[in-house]
C-alpha cells in the first residue's frame, strides 16, 4: 500500500488536468488506508469512488466548476450517475485494449457483468506511477457490496490472475474497456 500512495505522490503536473488527475488519485488511494466521512456511505460503490474522487479534486484544484454539476445523464446535468450513466454521459470510451490506449491516472477500467435483473456495470480507477519505467500502474476500486473496504492492486495482477470475467483484455466480453472523463478529452 505504501507504494502506491508514493505513485500518486510522485508526479509534479504541470498543467490543472494533470492537477487534478493527480488529486483525483490521492483522494482515491486515501480511501484504502480510511474511508473520509465525507463519502455518504449510501453512495459508497465503484461509481460512488469516482465520483467522490472527481468531486473532492475539483473542490481541491478548481472549485468554481463545482457551481455547476460534474456529470450529465439522459436529462442534463446531474449530481449523481450510476456506473452505466457515467460511462454513456461523462466519459467517453479510448480502447478495449489496455496496452493501446495510454492510460493514464484517472482514467477507469470499465466492465458489464450480464445479472437476470439487468447488467450490471463495474468502474476501476487508473492510478499510473510518475515515472513508468519504476513503477506499475494499480487501480483502485469499491467492489460494491455494503461496509465492503476500498480495494488497490496492480494492474499487471488484475489482467494475469483475476477471475476471467474481471480480466481488463480485449478477449473478455464483460470489459467494455478504458473510459476517460469527458472534460480532460480535449
């Protein structure tokens, strides 16, 4: 765990995106070691991270943009997204194939698992070293069930050893691939 809080530390960005990447990810990392009070719990799953994550940087960063909803839906503007509204209305997708895509930290991991009473849609948060060539990049992520703790492991492990269905490769049909927030698109 340690190694990855001085992954998020590392960076010096120069530009606000890059800023607020970075803060979007300690805020991500500090919910491993103890979730913040802040985080309702009723909105504590993956999309609930993300969101407290962009939230807490945007507050952090650039404060003024919280006038105005971060996310949108079907209707406009919103406070609140599910995972699947997120992905279809704030974020905009960049490869189904890790290698190919440049990650970079704050970007997510996106998956659908088909459930009887509709899909069911999980996020990862992209926590990339400053430096790649010392470093690995981890994600972090709520696996959705109630009090469940905030999870982090590297990336490498995640597409060699997860259960099939949880593998970020292009052979997995449950990975819808890795997804970017729409205003850092530009």
């Amino acid at each position: 765990m340690t190694a990855l809080v001085t992954i998020s530390l590392a960076a010096t960005p120069a530009a606000p995106v890059e800023l607020l990447r970075q803060a979007m990810a300690e805020v991500a990392v500090a919910q491993v070691r103890r979730v913040d009070a802040r985080w309702q719990p009723a909105q504590r799953d993956c999309a609930g991270l993300v969101r407290f994550s962009l939230r807490q940087a945007y507050r952090r960063i650039a404060p003024a943009r919280l006038a105005s909803p971060l996310f949108a839906s079907r209707s406009g503007p919103t406070d609140f997204a599910d995972a699947e509204t997120l992905l279809g209305f704030s974020f905009v997708g960049l490869s189904r194939d890790v290698g190919a895509a440049e990650v970079r930290t704050g970007d997510v991991l996106a998956f659908r698992q088909p459930n009887e009473g509709g899909d069911v849609f999980h996020l990862m948060l992209v926590v990339a070293p400053a430096d790649r060539a010392h470093g690995e990049m981890h994600v972090v992520y709520h696996p959705g069930e109630r009090d469940a703790p905030v999870r982090a492991g590297r990336l490498s492990e995640l597409m060699r050893a997860a259960p099939g269905e949880w593998r970020p490769v292009p052979q997995n049909p449950s990975f819808l691939g890795v997804f970017r927030f729409k205003e850092w698109t530009s």
